[in-house]
C-alpha cells in the first residue's frame, strides 16, 4: 500500500504544469506534467483542481501548494530584497489553493516566479546563484536574503532565431551536439570586446565552417556564452541550479569561463522549497 498523500505541491511555468505528491516526510510519491495546461483557460484554482483530479481522483483532500507563472496572475509579488522566510506568512488562499508569491524588482524591474521557491529551497546558502530556463535567473543571495536579481531571455531568443529568418536549420538535417564545437563558440563570446553576433552561425554555415547539423549547437554556445559573460568573471563561485542538458550547457559554459561551480538540481530544490513552505505555513497542519 502506498503512503497517503500528505500535500500537493505544483509549478507553472511557460503554460506548462508540474505537480508532485508529498507524505509526511516531505517525500515524493507521485509525479504528474502537463504541457499547454494553462491554454484551457479559466481562473487558477480551478484549472489546478481539475488537473489534480485527473491525476490522482476527485476523493483527493490534501492540501494544494502553487507557484510560478500562474494563470491570471494569481498571488502576491514581494519587494526585494526580501528574507526568502517571508514567503511563509504571505501564501494567498484562492479556494484552498495555496498561492506562492513571487518577487519583484523595481530598478530595474523585474519578477521571480517560481525561482524563489527554488532558492529557498537551496537551504542556507548564500552567493552568486544561476537558475537556467526559458529565462534564465541570476540571483544575489546572502543569508537566504534575495538581494537582487536579472533576467536574461536566453532561451526563449535561441527558440525564436532557430524558428524564423536565416538562423533555421534547414530540412532533412537531424542536429547533433558537439561538446567542442559548443565551447568553440561559448569562447567567442566571452572575449566581450570582441564578441561574434548569432549571425556568425549562419555565416559560418554558408561559407563552410560549419556543418549544418551542428548549428543550434553553435548558436546555444554563442548565446549561453553571452549570458554567462554579462554576469560572472573568471574566478567567481557560481551556485547552479539546474537539471539535465541546461546542467550541462551552462556548467560547461561557466567552466570555459574560469568560474567555480557548484550544482545542484533544479527540480529537488523546487520539490524541496514547496513542502518547506508548506511545512512552515502550518499546511500540514490542516
């Protein structure tokens, strides 16, 4: 017999919805995904009830914690800096679904939603901290305070230069990865004075540099190159957060840079800073 389920933690992000099941230990003991989740339409709490009864049954009563880019821009957003604690006594209750908020900087302006779950999840570090993504998230953390913060739409610029115009992989090519091409063209961004612009991968390619195959490949260097560069110098501890390829692509990124690295898995922290909140917000309690 499996454990019952004690709490509901979920993320939304990019329309996409993750959820996990928690026993009392604060455990995983289920795990369910939904990609294009947020497209249904309708309020947040009842588009989170309704996934969550897909998944485990309407018989299901634990309590129900959220956060990230939620549908309707659901909950608070908290001035930075800000004690990563603070999130426990401000949760907004919309009909049982707990709401995490997210933060939110005025100069210059920006938002973590979703991110801060993660960094408090992290425990009591402090540093320089790198949560890849769609958008990537740089974080001055110290003592579990969020300094400040910045975005970089790394991600979401490489899907659009790949989507349209010159920067599109031509059909009938199947990309491969290459570590040295990636680092290849991680470098040429780093030197910042005299750094190579996307088109250099297209130009690469037309005159025969560089093999079709491995062009997205190029373009993910140059880019995750740029973004790495803007943020840390050669020396720095860097905090990453992150999981699978982005692990990889951004640690390899930070190595070419000269920066110390220290990993840690984007999902388990998320997992991790969910129940905490929870925990500490009297949820399991109920």
């Amino acid at each position: 017999m499996s454990a019952p389920v004690s709490l509901i933690g979920a993320s939304w992000r990019a329309g996409r919805f993750e959820a996990w099941s928690f026993d009392d230990e604060g455990e995983v003991i289920g795990t369910f995904a939904r990609d294009g989740a947020a497209d249904q339409g309708g309020v947040l709490q009842d588009m989170t009830r309704a996934l969550i009864t897909e998944w485990l049954g309407s018989s299901e009563k634990a309590p129900v914690i959220v956060c990230g880019e939620t549908p309707g821009g659901a909950g608070k957003l908290l001035q930075v800096p800000a004690l990563l604690s603070d999130l426990y006594d401000a949760l907004t209750d919309l009909d049982g679904i707990h709401v995490v908020p997210g933060l939110r900087q005025l100069s210059p302006p920006d938002i973590l939603q979703g991110q801060e779950v993660q960094l408090l999840g992290l425990g009591q570090l402090s540093g320089a901290i790198c949560l890849p993504g769609r958008h990537t998230k740089h974080v001055a953390l110290e003592q579990a305070r969020v300094l400040d913060f910045s975005t970089e739409m790394t991600g979401e610029i490489q899907e659009l230069l790949l989507s349209q115009g010159s920067l599109r992989v031509p059909a009938g090519i199947e990309p491969r990865f290459d570590a040295g091409i990636f680092r290849d063209w991680v470098e040429r961004s780093l030197d910042t004075d005299d750094a190579a612009s996307p088109f250099a991968v297209s130009a690469a390619r037309l005159i025969g540099v560089l093999r079709p195959e491995h062009q997205i490949t190029a373009l993910s260097g140059l880019l995750i190159g740029a973004d790495v560069a803007a943020h840390y110098d050669p020396g720095d501890d860097v905090i990453l957060v992150a999981d699978g390829e982005l692990a990889k692509a951004y640690g390899m990124a930070l190595d070419a840079l000269g920066a110390s690295v220290e990993e840690y898995s984007a999902e388990e922290a998320m997992q991790d800073g969910l129940f905490d909140i929870a925990e500490e917000a009297g949820l399991l309690d109920t």
